[in-house]
C-alpha cells in the first residue's frame, strides 16, 4: 500500500543553479528507484530563511509530492542528513484532506472537504 507524503528541503544558496538541479534529480531518482511515484514538485527558488542556518541566511527551497511504501521515508531522510548540500528537510505524511486540498491547489479550484 502506497501512501501520500510530502518532503520539502532547503539546499544551500552556495549552490550554482546547475548543481542545485543536480541534487533535486538525484533525490527523484533516489524515490523512483525506491518504488515511489512523484505526484507533484515545486520548486520555489531562493528564499529568504526566518532565521539562520548554518551562518546562511538564504536556501534554495523545492517541494516534492509522491507516494510510496512508508517504510522508504527513514532511508530518505537517511539519504538527506548525509548530504552537506541540504540545511533543513522536512517529510509529512498527508491525509486524504490534505491530498485533496493540493489537488485543488494544482487545479487552481477551491475544494472543501467536510
């Protein structure tokens, strides 16, 4: 049984933009490879951090949707704290609200669920 899950990580803004792509194909190619299924990404540049991280005060910010076995999400999150690359990750399990409510995000509609 597959389940949701969305994973956003903050790469450093040392980065060239090259590299930056570089490291987001080997995380999509780490879960497809994994039997997972990408749903949606996003990737939403260099942002401003809320506060410091690693003396850097900018990070490349990319947002990926997919579903795959919940066992993979300890060896994704394995795979992101052995990467210099990355200063914050964060992987959510999402409810079947929370898929409709990206779904209707993507689609630009306005979904309530009750």
């Amino acid at each position: 049984m597959l389940k949701s899950y969305e994973t956003v990580f903050i790469m450093t803004p040392v980065l060239s933009e090259e590299q930056a792509k570089e490291t987001v194909s080997k995380y999509k190619k780490l879960l497809t490879d994994n039997g997972c299924k990408i749903v949606h990404e996003d990737h939403w540049g260099l942002r401003k951090l809320t506060y410091p991280i690693q003396k850097k005060t900018t990070g490349f910010y990319h947002v990926i949707e997919f579903q795959g076995p919940a066992t993979f999400v300890a060896e994704l999150e394995v795979a992101y704290k052995r990467d210099e690359r990355l200063l914050r990750f964060l992987t959510v399990a999402l409810d079947k609200h929370a898929v409709a409510y990206s779904e209707g995000k993507r689609n630009k509609t306005k979904k309530v669920v009750a």
